[in-house]
C-alpha cells in the first residue's frame, strides 16, 4: 500500500508535534508548518492526500486557507482539528465543506489521537469510494 501524504498546518508548535508523531506512527508520511501561507504552498506544490488545518492562526486564518484550497480544483480532503467551537465560526466554517471537524482539547490524550486517526481514516476511505485517487507527493 502506497504511503499516504498529510500536510499539517497548524501554529502551536506542541500540537504540530502531537499530530506529526500520532501520524508518523501509523505510517503516514507528514509534512508540518506553522502558518497557512507556507502549508498552502505546500499543498498546491505537492498535492498530498490529506490536510490538516487549525482555524486559529495569525495573519492567514484557517478558514481562510480552507476558502482559497476550496476555490481550486484541488480535490483534497481537509480536515479541521481547531479549539474553536462556537456556533458562529462552525456556521461560518460549513459552506467551505471541511470533511471533517476534530476539537482540540486541552488536554489531548489518547482519546484525541484515536477520534482523530478514525476521523482520518474515514474521510480517506469516503473519499477512496468517491473515485479518489491518491496522488504523488513531488520529491
């Protein structure tokens, strides 16, 4: 099986860590960056399999960078793993179509990692049946 890609964008350097490690143990290859202008570079260069985007981010905001990823013809799932819960900002988030929504915690333990790797494996696999087709990660 082909190792599959995921482009990690996130500015709090613990939870770049935390996800990189989660990821990286179950075979995936990752790619992490601390601010949404250098992931969507990334992204648009190297066309991963997945992304995984916070919202709360200075200068470029994840929702943001799921608004341009989104006006592209780019067909990458993302996933949203965000502290940010409240009504307005998912209200705000759902017409970007994220294919999944994960909410940090403060304390994100096993029970983080375990939702996160289903959620992930989900939109992989939905996506797969959708007539998805991984693509290569330039070198």
């Amino acid at each position: 099986m082909k190792e599959r890609r995921v482009v990690i964008i996130d500015d709090d350097q613990a939870m770049r860590k935390l996800l990189r490690t989660t990821l990286e143990n179950q075979g995936f290859l990752t790619r992490a960056f601390p601010n949404a202008a250098e992931g969507a570079l990334e992204i648009w260069n190297t066309r991963p399999d997945l992304v995984i985007l916070d919202l709360d981010m200075p200068a470029v905001s994840g929702r943001e960078c799921l608004e341009a990823l989104r006006k592209t013809a780019l067909d990458i799932p993302i996933v949203i793993v965000s502290a940010v819960n409240t009504v307005e900002e998912v209200k705000r988030i759902t017409p970007l179509h994220p294919d999944g929504y994960i909410l940090k915690t403060s304390d994100p333990k096993k029970d983080f990692r375990t939702l996160l790797l289903k959620k992930i494996e989900g939109v992989l696999r939905k996506k797969s049946e959708k007539g998805f087709r991984l693509t290569n990660f330039r070198k």
